[in-house]
C-alpha cells in the first residue's frame, strides 16, 4: 500500500507545490526565511481556499439571486 493512501486529490496538489517551492528555493538561492515565508503563504492560501462559507454569507446569497 503507498504511504499516500487517502489522501484526496487537494492534497496531492498541495504536495507538489511544496515540491516546486523546493526546486525554486534551490535554483533561486533563496534564504531559509524567503523559503518559510513563502511555504506560510501557500500553505494559507490553501487553507484558505478550502474554507466553508459563513451561513450568513450563504443566507444573503440565496436571497439577492
């Protein structure tokens, strides 16, 4: 069984960002805190992304369409 058995197709996406972050780092000659500050914002950007809507938010949606 491959160690990445139940992980959904999101993740597998973000694992290769974190991969070409990798590679950049390394051909950039980017610093360790370029490197950390850049794997926060993806990583937010991710999180973020994935986030539910606020039933308020919803709630005000169904009632302007």
């Amino acid at each position: 069984m491959p160690f990445f058995y139940g992980l959904g197709t999101k993740d597998m996406v973000l694992a290769i960002s974190y991969i070409i972050l990798v590679g950049l780092t390394v051909v950039y000659h980017w610093s360790a805190i370029e490197f950390i500050i850049t794997i926060g914002a993806v990583t937010l950007a991710f999180f973020a992304g994935s986030m539910r809507k606020d039933k308020r938010i919803r709630d005000q949606e169904k009632h302007h369409s």
